[in-house]
C-alpha cells in the first residue's frame, strides 16, 4: 500500500466529511487542497481525518506557516485529540496496539475507505 494511494483516500474522506469549501472562515473560496494539521512526518496522524482540513490555494499557505492558526479551524475536541496524539512515534503507537505497520496501514485505509462510502 503506497503513502500515495493512501494520501488520496486521506484527501477525499477529509472532503468527504468537512466539505468541498475553504475551512477558514474569512475565505468562501472552493477547496483546492487538503491540509495536514500536524505536519505529516508524525506518521500516527498521517492518514487521521480528524488531521484534515480542506483550504483554497490562498490560506494553504498560511495554514503550513502556522500549526496554531490551523488548530483553531477545527472543534476543540479535534484539536485537543491531535495534540494528544502527536506525542507517539509510529513504532511507540504500533507497540501500544499490537500491530505490524501493513496492520495499522490497512486499518487506516479501511477506515478512510468506510468514510467515502458512508459520504456517497
């Protein structure tokens, strides 16, 4: 399973689930990107939809220069989940779960893939 395929089913559960327009709530403009919260190298959160907002090409940019502005266009119960998870290293959270990296990549991807369908 390639970080590609799974970014796409990340990008169209995250619109699937928060719309197709601009979270920032100055902006009406039409999403054109999808945008990790906390930053994708903290793998744990990698392909979490809670991780994910849809931004127009004008607040993408602002949102990758300030993690804190992002967290505010989400509920607090969101931003206080990914706060707390960000804190694991993959190997640290496949430990705590009893699973094998390809588990918890097929968990991910079955769970995004739910969330489509459910959207259809």
């Amino acid at each position: 399973m390639t970080d590609r395929y799974l970014t796409t089913l990340w990008s169209k559960a995250v619109r699937t689930l928060k719309g197709e327009y601009c979270r920032n709530p100055e902006c009406s403009e039409l999403a054109q990107g999808t945008h990790h919260i906390i930053k994708r190298r903290y793998r744990v959160l990698r392909y979490d939809v809670k991780n994910g907002i849809p931004l127009c090409m004008r607040c993408h940019p602002i949102a990758d220069r300030s993690a804190p502005w992002a967290l505010t266009l989400i509920p607090r119960e969101d931003a206080d989940y990914l706060t707390q998870m960000s804190v694991y290293t993959l190997p640290e959270w496949l430990s705590i779960n009893h699973q094998t990296r390809d588990e918890f990549l097929e968990q991910e991807a079955d769970e995004l893939k739910r969330i489509i369908r459910e959207g259809e």
